[in-house]
C-alpha cells in the first residue's frame, strides 16, 4: 500500500520537473553522478531480467523524482545544499566505521540476499570484511554500477 501511494504522485511529478543536467556547485555535481551510477546499475538489472520480461518503471522513476527534487533544491538554496553535502560525508563514515561481526555480515547476506554464506569460516568473513560489507548492504548491485557501456553493449 505505501508503495502505491508513493508511486501514483511520483508519476505526476515525474512528468512536471525538467531533467537536471549538470549544476554549479560539488554537492549537485555528486548527486548527479551518484543517481546516474544507479540508474545504470538499473538498467543493467533490467536487461538481465530481474524484472520479468518488463519492468513496471516504478522504482527507476523513484529514482529519477528523487534525483530532480534533491538536485533542485540543492542547486537553489545554499542550506540545503549544505545539507546533501553533509549526507554524502556521514554516508562514506558510517560505512567506514560499520562495525559488523563476521556472524552478523553472515546473516545480513542471508536475510537480504537469500543465499548463505554460513559455511565459510569467521576469520575468513573478517579478513574480507570490506567485500562482506558491500556483500550485505548491496551485494552485485556496486559491481553493475562500476560497469562501462562497452563492457555489456
């Protein structure tokens, strides 16, 4: 229910507010970058079909309202632009400073991802913890994103 009521307005606005290309300011230029990366991730999903034969455009359109609304603000109003660079500091710290057990990076895998990595030992978990890490907060998706057009066309 709540995605359908996010997902019937997003339309909407989605049609509404131009395109952004490129901004002014850093913080604009990151986010930018960042939602491209992940609509290419997106896309590279769809032609793998994790979708189905067709996707219903929902969560890419989510991410296309989101990117226009955060770069707009954020290119007119210095405070909040502030604020999208202050996301982008706390975001790259808390990942670096997650402080997960090999047994919990285990079951995050498990529960997000369905598939168990139990058999492998701790002191292997822990000595690859950056790859867990990834593993559980997004799995193959950074792999898609880091992709060049040439490497799947």
């Amino acid at each position: 229910m709540l995605k359908q009521l996010v997902n019937v307005p997003l339309r909407l606005v989605d049609r509404l507010l131009p395109n952004v290309q490129s901004m002014e300011f850093p913080q604009t230029n990151m986010l930018l970058n960042m939602y491209s990366r992940m609509t290419h991730a997106y896309e590279l999903e769809c032609k793998q079909g994790t979708f189905g034969s067709r996707p219903d455009g929902n969560f890419e359109r989510f991410l296309r309202v989101a990117c226009k609304v955060l770069a707009r603000v954020s290119e007119e109003d210095r405070y909040y632009r502030a604020w999208v660079g202050l996301t982008f500091l706390l975001a790259h710290e808390e990942v670096e400073h997650l402080t997960l057990s090999p047994k919990e990076l285990k079951a995050l895998c498990r529960e997000q991802w369905l598939f168990n990595v139990d058999f492998l030992s701790d002191r292997y978990v822990a000595a690859n913890k950056e790859e867990f890490v990834e593993m559980a907060l997004c799995d193959y998706l950074g792999n898609l994103a880091d992709l060049k057009e040439e490497d799947w066309s």
